[in-house]
C-alpha cells in the first residue's frame, strides 16, 4: 500500500482492525494524551479523534503504537527502503549479489522530490496557530505542542532541496512569552542538521526560512527521526519509504510539502530567543524551561480534510519505542560501516536512549597474548561516543564476543556477561566535562555532564551473587538490600541532599563493607531511594539508575583510588537517588485519569483494553 495522504493511511488502517474512531467531544487539555497513553500500554489501536475540542480538525494518535502496525503500514515499500540504505552503507553488497539489489536504483530514482509548480498547493486554505488542535500532554507543560512534526530547513550556503534537513524537533504552540499566531518555540539538540543551518544563516547575517509540515503520508514522519547514511537525504529516503515521489512547492520563499496536512512558515532570527518548556518527555521526566529559538510565523496553511497526528512521550516505552524498532531495522547495519570493529550498538530504550549504550566490539590487536584484557575495545568505545547522537550517551557497556555470542538485546545477560569479566581496577574509564542529552538533568548544566566507559573481556573472573550477600545486609544507613541481579544489589538509603554529605554517606559505606571482608561476588552497588522499586523489575532499575547519575559525581567505589590518574574500585557503588537539581517525574492528573474512564466502560468504543505491557 503506497498511501498519497494521512487519510488513505486511516482508512486502511480501519478497514484492518488496526484504528479505532472515537466520536465524542475530548479535550486536548490532557485528556487526548491520557487517552493515547492508556490504549498505548494495553498494546490497542491507532486512534481517530473526531471532535477535538476548539478545533474543526480531527487527531490521529498512536499510528506506530507497535512495531507490527509500523511494518503494516510500509508492508510494500520496507524491503526495498533496506536495500538501498543497505547500498548506501555498503557499495559492495550491489556486487556481491547483483540480482537482489537490481531493482534498488530504480526504486531510488522514483524517490527523488518532485517539484510540482509554485505557489501554495490547490486544496489548502490559510489558518491560524489556534486553529490547530491545541494539545497539551503533561500536567507540568508550558502550554500546547505538536509532538510529531517535520521541520525543514535548508543549507544557506547551497540552498534547494536536496541540501535540506528535515527533523523532528519539538514545536511549542502556546504558553511561556509566545505571542498567539505569530511565535512558536522550536526546540532542538546539539548536533542537529538546522543547528547547522542556523549558524551558517546568523552569520551571513539572515534569517533561516523554517517550514514545518504535519502528517501527510506517515512515510514523512518517519523520515524526519531517520539517521541516514551520508548522501541519503531525508527527501529522498520519505519518497523511497512512501512509494512515491516527496512532491512540494515554493511560496513565498518557503518550500511547502504538497502532501502534509498543515504546513507552517516562518524565520528563525540570529540570536533571538524565548523561553521554551517545560515538556513532558521521553526520559520520563520533565524538560525545564530554557531558552530556545523561536520561529516568526510568516503563514498556516492546512489542506481540506486535515487530520492532526500527534503522539505523547513519557518513560519509555511510549509510541517512540517503535520508531526506535524501525530504525534499528532499516540502518543497524549502517554504524557497523560508520565504526569500523563494531558488531552491535544498542541505546537502551528503558533508560531513556541516550542514558545508556551496549555494545560488542572485536578485540583483534593482541591475539597472540594468552590474558586478554580491552586494547581495541577502548578505540571502539571512543569512535562510538564521538558518533552523531551516539555522543550524548553517558554510560556505555561494552564487550567482545569469546567463548559465545553476545546479544546487546538481551539486556540482562549482557550486564552479567560484563560483570562476571570486568577488571574493576583496569577497565573503567571516565571522560569528565563533556556533553550529554539536552533532555538529561543528572549533569552539570544544559548538554552538560560525563561520560563512563565499562569494558570487559576475555575469561570469567568471578561467579555472581544471586542472593543479597551477608555483608550488605546490615550495614547502617543504608539498608534494605534487594537483589536486581545477579552480581548488583540495591541499597536504600537517607534523601539524598549535597554531594559532599553523599562523598560522607559513600566513605562510610565502603569502610564498612571493607570491614567485613571482600565482596568480589557482587560488583555494583546501587543506592537509592526505594530499593523495592529498584529491584522490582529489569526496566525499573535501568531507568532509575541510569537517568539519574552522572558517572563523573554519582559513581563511588569500595576501596577506591587513583593511580596515573586512572580511577579503580573493588566494587562500584553508584548513587541513583534523586538529587535536588533534577527535574520532576511524569505524573498524570488523577482527576483526569478518573473522568477518561468513560472511553473504557462497557458499551465505549475502547472497552476491553487493559494493560498488556
């Protein structure tokens, strides 16, 4: 199925099972997003919001809730869209196997963009910002957002379209100092391809001309959070996903998607800020208030029929789960070409992505050596933390396949693996002062924190603890041991207040420890607040620890010390509680989870789901 718009993906979807439409009036005021959120975690339907209240236009949530549904809707064109990122990546597979990738340069060609005349597209009529359904997700944000949309810009140096970029940054409607239907936020990373736009603009002087589209062919919202391989533009890739050419226009100066339902226009000015947030986001935490460019709206424009899609972000997993899916399968061969010696990188959803790195390396350099200890994992380790957004993780796990395979998805084993084989005295290397997520409040400031490289191989060194050992089950101040497991055990502890009250907590818990003999069964220690919690579940601990430490402040060790300025332990205790600087939890609005129950009753045209997840 090749669909031209948003509303021939919805009545395909319909006709399958796969959406549901709701007819009753819903507020976008957090109900449409508690909604989304309920049906998301019971594993249901995409969802067609008819009445959005405010608005004359529908909502569309939930389209790639599962992975299954994602492929459905790209079930003609997803081989094809493999094969020639795979080129892309590896020239050499078009020689290896001709007859598998023939058709791929022709698929290529039908995905070039297709300019089709100029001026705004027949079909579309002038609105306003507050026209657009104004949804607002989490108690704590700053106003409305649009949470799927694709932001174009192009090379001030090389203007056109293919020198373009088109991302998904987030988009504030309202709230904060925007001045209603003439300013919106837009909020984006370092490391961004309109950050490059916009400083090769500020210092010629000029404004960057900013577009951005809204739904169209779903093939368009995923090609906005697609890491493509070098030469591959986004353009491209959304014609060659979609099954047919990007067709768009120019008004105005500004280059209008053809397809999109809504299209936005406006120019982002050199040095000109507003607050932006805060944002319920994919951490599970809200991003605060900070400034971020802020976009003059030049012209709205929405197509007849227009249709809203939207999703909502929260502790993962959420609906972004799924593109994470899609992109591993389309590209996860591509870091392989990119980062020469690596097997398998994988950005742990659970603990927010960019928290948390695994990885499988080859260690190659000293074959002839009989003790084997990480050389050519710690170049790997490096080319992988100074890759694109693969740079903004803080810990990174990292190992090399020996006596079996190792799978970085099976998250679990892979830890133990690393654990039962880790030189606590040689091979953790920190890097302090860098940059990690803007999203990750665990750091020093905005984009600012520390890195952590654990790096093991060779042989078993150490059978795990898979009982909480005798040792740390009656230690004062911290207390209430619980296994996770096996080989790292949580510890609940006071609040936490200061660093320098923890670096006291931490002195006195290693001394202890020391007192009572070696511990080299259970190499990691967490600290926390509630180590029922913690140990509750796998995901519990990866998102808890790993989205509220920062290596180079939070990790402390048993019997620790520096030798040539290399940090070591005898066992790593890192500290995982909340600490003051850090931004609050997601909670929902209790009186807005009571009054969504209508949708859920008996007779409603959601009854019957329930949490699956």
């Amino acid at each position: 199925m090749r669909y031209r718009n948003m509303e021939e993906c919805i009545t395909d979807l319909e006709k399958h099972g796969h959406l549901v439409r709701i007819h009753e009036e819903v507020d976008p005021n957090l109900e449409m997003a508690a909604i989304h959120l309920k049906v998301y975690e019971a594993g249901g339907p995409a969802l067609l919001f008819e009445k959005v209240k405010g608005s004359k236009y529908r909502a569309v949530s939930n389209l790639f809730g599962t992975i299954e549904r994602s492929k459905f809707i790209f079930r003609d064109t997803w081989e094809s869209s493999q094969d020639v990122i795979a080129l892309r990546s590896d020239p050499m597979k078009a020689l290896k196997q001709p007859l598998k990738y023939v058709g791929t340069g022709l698929a290529a060609r039908k995905a070039l963009p297709l300019k089709k005349g100029s001026g705004v597209p027949a079909g579309f009529e002038e609105i306003r910002i507050s026209d657009l359904p104004q949804i607002k997700h989490w108690p704590g944000d700053g106003g409305a957002f649009i949470t799927l949309p694709q932001v174009y810009s192009e090379d001030p140096d090389k203007p056109g379209i293919m020198n373009s970029n088109l991302g998904m940054y987030r988009i504030q409607l309202s709230g904060n100092e925007y001045e209603i239907n003439k300013e919106v936020g837009v909020h984006y990373q370092i490391h961004r391809g309109i950050g490059i736009h916009q400083t090769k603009a500020t210092k010629k002087g000029q404004p960057l001309k900013v577009s951005c589209f809204i739904g169209g062919p779903p093939a368009h919202t995923l090609s906005a959070v697609m890491p493509l391989p070098e030469g591959l533009s986004e353009m491209t890739f959304a014609g060659l996903l979609a099954g047919r050419h990007f067709r768009y226009s120019y008004a105005d100066g500004f280059c209008i998607s053809s397809d999109a339902d809504f299209v936005i226009t406006g120019e982002i000015h050199p040095g000109e800020t507003r607050p932006e947030g805060p944002f319920g986001d994919h951490l599970g935490y809200y991003s605060l208030t900070h400034p971020f460019p802020v976009m003059k709206v030049h012209k709205v424009y929405a197509k007849k029929g227009a249709i809203f899609p939207f999703t909502v972000v929260g502790r993962p997993p959420q609906e972004d789960t799924a593109f994470g899916e899609l992109i591993h399968e389309l590209t996860g061969g591509a870091v392989k070409q990119e980062v020469p010696g690596v097997k398998e990188v994988h950005a742990v959803d659970a603990a927010g992505v960019h928290p948390l790195l695994l990885a499988v390396g080859s260690e190659r350099y000293t074959p002839y050596q009989q003790l084997k200890q990480p050389a050519e994992l710690l170049t790997i380790a490096n080319r992988i933390l100074g890759t694109g957004q693969l740079s903004l993780a803080k810990y990174l796990f990292i190992t090399a396949e020996e006596d079996r395979p190792v799978s970085t998805h099976k998250i679990g084993d892979f830890l133990i693996y690393i654990l039962e084989r880790i030189n606590l005295h040689r091979d953790i290397h920190f890097q302090t002062h860098t940059t990690i997520d803007t999203l990750d409040y665990s750091g020093t400031g905005i984009n600012s924190g520390s890195k952590v490289v654990f790096a093991a191989v060779g042989e078993q060194k150490r059978t795990l603890c898979t009982e909480v050992p005798g040792i740390l089950k009656n230690l004062q101040t911290f207390g209430q041991a619980k296994m996770i497991i096996p080989g790292i055990v949580a510890l609940q502890g006071p609040k936490f207040i200061d660093y320098a009250a923890a670096q006291k907590e931490t002195d006195k818990l290693s001394a202890a420890i020391q007192e009572q003999g070696v511990l080299d069964s259970c190499p990691m220690i967490i600290l926390c607040d509630d180590s029922t919690f913690m140990s509750e579940t796998l995901n519990n601990f990866l998102w808890a620890t790993f989205t509220r430490s920062n290596p180079s402040h939070d990790i402390y060790g048993v019997n620790s010390g520096v030798e040539n300025k290399h940090w070591f332990c005898d066992n790593v205790i890192i500290d995982a509680r909340v600490k003051p600087h850090q931004a609050p939890p997601l909670i929902p609005d209790a009186a807005v989870e009571r009054n969504i129950e209508r949708f859920f009753a008996q007779g409603a045209p959601l009854a019957g789901l329930r949490k699956s997840r």
